[in-house]
C-alpha cells in the first residue's frame, strides 16, 4: 500500500517483508527515511527522523491499525537527529518499548545536550530550529545498548546489530533475516529516488561531521557484505535491491570524496573549494549518465549536502594535520 496523495502530509510505502517506508519530511519529500518493522503483533523503528517527525509517525502507526503499547524497540542507528532526533520524543509515546542504541551514542540519548550543540555548530541556530526542533532526554533504565554482534529476537524474527564505523563511530546497521535486508542508516551512503531514474545510479557518503573515516567505512562496507544482503534500506532514501553495483559505486565515491579534499587541503577557503568541486563532480556524473534531471534540480537537490559534506571533509583534513603534526 502507498498512499501518493501529494497534498498529504503523511507519506509511506509498504516494502514486503513488514517492513514500511516512512517519509519523515525533513525539508522535502524524499530526503531522510524511517522503517517501521511490523512482525506477529509487536512493532519496531529503525531510525525515528527528528523530533518534529514524531507526530508523523504516530500517523502512521493509527492508521495501520498499530497500538502504541506494541512498539517494542526504537532503533536508531546513530545518533545524528535526522536519525535520532525523534527518539526522545517517540519513547514518551511508547510505554512498552526500549531503546537500542550503540554504545557510544547511550550517553547523548540520556543527555541530549551536547548532541543539540554539536547540530548547532553544523547548521547554525535557524536551519536546527526549523529542521530539528528541541531535543527530548530518554531515561537510562529504558536504553539497551548493541554492542557489536548484539541479537534481538524481535518476535521470533532475528535481527543482528554491527559496529559500522566510517560516517560515524555510533553507528550501527541492522541485518534481519527474515528479509535478508540491511537498514543501513548512512553506512551505505544516500541515494535519492529523483536522481536514479536514468541508466546510471548515483549514491554519495554523507562525510557529514565530525567522524568521517574513509579506511573505517571501506571496511565497514565489505564486512556487510559478506552478509549476501538482498536489499538495503537506506535512510535517505528508500530500498534498494542492486547491492554489489551500489556498493562499488559507493566505494569509488568515499575514494573520491577522500581525494577531492587531500588535492585541495592546502589552498584558502578549502571548505567552500570542496563543496564546489564535489558538486560540479556530481553534476557532470549525472549528465553523463543521462540522469533525465537538469542542472538546477540537481543543484537543489543535493547543494546542501555536498556543503555539509565539505565541512566533514574539512574536519577530517584537520584531524590527518594534527595527527602528522603531532608528537
Ligand atoms: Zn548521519
């Protein structure tokens, strides 16, 4: 089922498996994903969107049908808040569920503050207002963390939470068996429907900041694939079923990312330098593709992140300077 109705505000597609896409409405339709995990009567999140999602979510939940008190796990796979931000908020709702979370993200969902901070030094006070909304603290005797290797038994149907460094260092992916599918989060990258109807894909790594690590993330990607996935849920956006092409392209990409930023580490203004040059990369890769898409909808489509994704480069070029630099 797949309510299109533009003029609704609540978007969702049923993916097989009890497995639905939910359109969290950050920004604009399309850009960052929620799954809602139906199995035998109990129900789950992977990922919750922001804190303004959250009534969204609630939506969708009445109109299928699902009472609050079923939802048994809210699992973000890390803690940056177009992921997690809504955890907070969506645990108030929920009396009977837990949180999953990896172990270095636990102490930002028990205490937020630093988290809202970290945002804010990304977008700035107006962008996080508007797209994150405040922050809701969860209590620490309803969190359970998963570690790498952790399995919960979700109702009879198992699902495997792995430590996935490279976007982030709090980042896990869940396998589920019964799908043979991974909700990935960011761990393999975004790929937005708009820019895939063409012969070519186009997927990118969010080296979001602060923890980009290209080496971590190539190793990440391989570890998942010895899992023989058959699809991938990604948060921005949607399934995806062409796995070992997507994963190739994703890793040609984190390479050139890492090599866009080294090739312009020492000239001024680096940041703005980046983001030009992974866009204008972008923009002829689709072209060539003939992704059907023109210049200025590409632009609008993916200008920001490629900002976003400068500033995580920057940060990064930083962290090798200190290292090299270093004692
Ligand atoms: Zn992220």
């Amino acid at each position: 089922m797949e309510n299109a109705s533009l003029s609704d505000p609540v978007y969702y597609q049923d993916l097989g498996h009890g497995i639905t896409c939910i359109d969290t409405m950050l920004q604009r339709r399309g850009l960052a994903a929620c799954y809602l995990l139906e199995h035998q009567g109990m129900a789950g999140f992977i990922d919750t969107g922001t804190n303004n999602s959250v009534p969204i979510l609630l939506e969708v939940l009445r109109r299928k049908g699902i009472a609050p008190d079923a939802v048994a796990y809210v699992m973000p796979t890390h803690v940056h808040l177009d992921h997690a931000g809504g955890a907070g908020g969506l645990m108030q709702q929920f009396p009977n569920a837990s949180l999953i979370v990896h172990p270095r993200g636990a102490r930002h969902m028990i205490d937020p503050a630093k988290l809202e901070a970290g945002s804010l030094a990304v977008y700035g006070e107006e962008e996080f207002g508007k797209m994150f909304g405040r922050l809701t603290a969860v209590d620490a005797d309803r969190i359970q963390i998963a570690e790498d290797g952790f399995e919960l038994d979700f109702n009879g149907r198992r699902l495997v939470f792995l430590d996935t460094p490279g976007h982030a260092r709090h980042h896990y992916v869940v396998y589920d068996e019964f799908s043979r599918g991974l909700f990935t989060g960011d761990t393999f990258g975004a790929s937005y429907p708009e820019l895939n109807y063409g012969r070519a894909r186009f997927v990118f790594p969010p080296t979001t900041p602060i923890q980009f690590d290209p080496l971590a993330w190539q190793s990440s990607l391989e570890r998942l694939m010895t899992l023989d996935p058959q699809r991938v849920f990604v948060t921005h956006f949607g399934m995806h079923e062409e796995i070992p092409a997507m994963k190739a392209l994703l890793l040609q990409s984190i390479q050139d990312h890492a090599d866009t930023a080294e090739d312009l580490a020492q000239v001024p203004d680096r940041s703005e330098r980046i983001a030009r040059s992974l866009l204008q990369g972008s923009i002829d890769y689709l072209l060539d593709a003939q992704c059907g898409v023109d210049v200025d909808t590409i632009r609008s489509l993916i200008g920001r992140d490629m900002e976003l994704n400068a500033q995580g480069l920057d940060h990064w070029l930083s962290t090798l300077q200190a290292h090299s630099s270093g004692p």
